[in-house]
C-alpha cells in the first residue's frame, strides 16, 4: 500500500517506485488533500493521474477525501468538500487472498 496524502504536485508512480519498490508489489493506492488551517490545494488532475496509473497497473485506487480545498479551488470545511472525484467516490479495496489449510 502507498498513501500519497498529501498530495501537492504531480506524482509519477513509475519514477517515484524506482529503486524503492516494485510496482507490481503495490496493491492499492490512497490518495487525498490537506486539512487545516495551513493546507494547501490540490490539483483535479494530479489525482487523475494518479488513479490512471493505478487503473494501468491494475492497483487499487482510494480517494480519501478533498481536504479543506475542493476541486473547485475554494478553500472551506472538509466535509463540506467531499470525496467525490470527477463526480463519482473511490473506495476501491485490494483482493485479498487466503487459504485455510
């Protein structure tokens, strides 16, 4: 598991894995903004990248939340903002297997 949260740039999974660990060793992926009075934006597309990277190397990908910026760039409560990613949440959990014997 990686959590990116949080996230402020753009994240290239493949490079940022290099030397660190395999990709194909990483199953899923969480992803969220900033909360509190310091916090900073995060970008719509960062995100987006994100979970096409893990869509590609078929990890799977959970949006946490917004954070105290929404998508739309107005900083407030971050609840209020949601977990909503391009209309639709996230909450994709990795297969587990497991066997009895």
């Amino acid at each position: 598991m990686i959590k990116f949260q949080t996230v402020v740039k753009t994240v290239m999974l493949k490079l940022w894995l290099v030397g660190y660990r395999q990709w194909e060793n990483i199953h899923w992926v969480i992803v969220g903004g900033e909360s509190g009075v310091k916090a900073r934006p995060m970008d719509e597309d960062w995100v987006l990248s994100i979970k096409k990277q893990c869509a590609k190397q078929k990890s799977a990908f959970f949006f946490k939340q917004w954070g105290s910026w929404g998508s739309d760039g107005v900083k407030r409560n971050k609840k209020s903002n949601g977990r909503k990613l391009a209309g639709k949440v996230y909450d994709e959990y990795p297969e587990i297997e497991f066997s009895l014997g």
